[in-house]
C-alpha cells in the first residue's frame, strides 16, 4: 500500500498509475519487528480481510491516530496484554510496552535499581534519567538499550576474594 491519507483524493494527471490507499480507521496499536510502532488499518473501500499493520512512519493519517489514541489510551493496554496472553506472544513484549512507551518519550534508563525473575524470564528494574518513574525491562531490551548500566550494576555487586599471595619457595630468591 502506497501513501495513506484520511481523504480521497481525485486524481486529475492521468500520468499518475499510483492507487492511493485511504485509511477509514485505526483499529489497534503494536509494536512490532524492532519495536516500531504499527497501527493496524482499515481501509476505505475494502472489507476487513483487507486490514493491514503498518509502521507508524509510512502514515500521514495523524488525526486518525490522535482519534483512536484519544478512545483507547489506557484501554488498549489492557486488552493488549489479554492479547499476548491469548497469542502466546513472548512475555518479555509485554513487559517492554512500558519501557518502549518511555523511550518514545525521549527518557533514557539512568539506573538499574535490582533484577527479577518475571515468568522464567530475568527481568531488570530500571529507573528513568529525569523522571521518578521505575519500570521491569526484559533482559533482551535492557542489553540492547542500556548495555553499559548492566554492566554498573553487576559490577557494584560483584564480590571478590582476596587470594593470598603463593608463599616464596626456598632457593628461589633473587641472588645480585
């Protein structure tokens, strides 16, 4: 699908061969391959089969978007994470739905405050640079966007052993 737009535009220059795809609604929110942001899409003109995902960045619909985030804000956490329970998707994508919602605001994590188990998998608490808010991040996220705090946080936890030093063998001693 080629550029989407809320309205339906006539085109007049017969030189065009390009279809132009309309967006009717926004139906649901995910984040996808690379955690990007798609929005699934019904499409004026079409039947339901016909809905498709699409990246956040290929839409020039922003009023179709304010519209459904306006309806389905904290709802549509909600029903995501009954979703992927329902499709058996990881359960580290749901944990990270709060870490990527930070990101997309621009926060950077600052901290990592502990570790978890978080159903079989190892999940971080992380704390974010500039606000007061803490959030569990899948260890698979927290080593692609905060590799060098995980590394401050099993260092800070590391314990050494002093080992004595091997005992001088007689006859060995440096002679001038």
């Amino acid at each position: 699908k080629k550029r989407m737009d809320r309205t339906e535009r006539e085109s007049t220059d017969e030189s065009s061969d390009e279809t132009e795809y309309v967006v009717e609604k926004v139906i649901d929110k995910r984040y996808g391959k690379n955690k990007r942001i798609e929005y699934l899409l019904k499409w004026r003109g079409y039947g339901q089969e016909e809905n498709t995902w699409e990246p956040l960045e290929n839409l020039d619909c922003k009023d179709l978007i304010n519209e459904y985030e306006s309806r389905h804000g904290a709802k549509s956490q909600t029903k995501r994470r009954r979703n992927l329970k329902s499709t058996g998707e990881e359960e580290d994508d749901d944990i990270d739905n709060n870490c990527m919602a930070m990101i997309e605001k621009k926060y950077s994590p600052e901290l990592v405050i502990g570790m978890t188990d978080y159903g079989g998998q190892l999940a971080y608490l992380v704390k974010w640079e500039g606000s007061s808010y803490a959030t569990l991040m899948s260890s698979k996220l927290a080593r692609f966007e905060c590799p060098n705090l995980l590394i401050d946080f099993y260092e800070k936890r590391a314990s050494w052993s002093q080992l004595n030093p091997p005992p001088q063998q007689h006859g060995m001693e440096k002679e001038d």
